[in-house]
C-alpha cells in the first residue's frame, strides 16, 4: 500500500478544515484566513495529482486500490470506512 492510497482521506480534508479555522478567526485575520484557504487547496491539488500520477504508473494493472478502516462496532460487526483509488 502505498502512501498516497493511505492518505487519500487529505484531499478533501485539508478544505474542510482550513475553513473551519477561517471561521474562528475572525473579520480581523482576513488575510491569513485567504492565505489559508488558497494554501490548502494548493496541497490537495498536489496530492490529487500525486494520487493521477500514481494510477498513470499502474496503467497496466487492472486493480482497484483501496484502504479502510474499523470505525464502528455493532455487537460482533465493524462498520468500516475507507476510500478507493480507480483509474
């Protein structure tokens, strides 16, 4: 497993989180709330195209490529999570 497969959760993360800061700080902290979100878009993007590069690698190979997790337990069963890698 590669790392770009096991953090692929960080695409969409790294916005959501970047905004929640931008809404504690303030009116006053415009600048940095900017510089912050434009900042966490760029990294998502540069692991989006990580992610593309990694499915052009394995252009040959027929697989789908996926990483869960155990979340939550429902007496003997996991709800789990996770995220998948096609091309």
């Amino acid at each position: 497993m590669t790392w770009i497969v096991q953090n692929l959760w960080l695409v969409p993360a790294l916005p959501v989180f970047a905004a929640a800061i931008s809404a504690l700080l303030g009116r006053r902290n415009r600048i940095l709330a900017a510089a912050l979100a434009i900042g966490s878009l760029a990294v998502s993007f540069l692991l989006s195209l990580c992610a593309f590069a990694h499915v052009l690698a394995n252009h040959g190979a027929d697989q789908v490529l996926t990483f869960n997790f155990r979340w939550f337990q429902f007496g003997n069963e996991w709800l789990q999570l996770g995220w998948m890698l096609d091309r």
